[in-house]
C-alpha cells in the first residue's frame, strides 16, 4: 500500500535526522510536534462541545475511556 511505504521512508528519514543532528535540536523538534497534536486535539473537543450531537459523541468517548 502506498501509505505504508511512504509512512516507513518518513520513519527511515526521522531515524536519520536523529542520528546526524545533536539530541536537542531533534527533542525540540519532536517536542514542538507533540504540542501541536494535543493542542489540535483540544480545539476539536472544543468544537465537538458546541452542538448537542458532539456532547454526545464526547460522553460515548469518555465512557469508552472509564470502561479500560
């Protein structure tokens, strides 16, 4: 699957950055990465939250989550 292939070249070039750059520079890279997705996912629960049909689907969410 094309997906695949170029998802494992993106991990094959990740691997090679962080094995020719110092660990700080790639840390804050990955740092800053990781903000940006919980920070996206906030403004979508956000989002979801303003509707009646998006409170409901956070309530089913969050009893999926207690149910572990």
């Amino acid at each position: 699957m094309i997906r695949d292939k170029t998802h494992m070249e993106f991990v094959d070039r990740w691997a090679e950055h962080v094995m020719s750059v110092p660990r700080e520079k790639w840390k804050a890279e990955q740092t800053a990465f990781i903000n940006s997705v919980f920070e996206k996912a906030g403004h979508f629960y956000k989002r979801l939250e303003k509707s009646e049909k998006g409170r409901g689907i956070l309530k089913r969410l969050k009893e999926e989550r207690t149910k572990r």
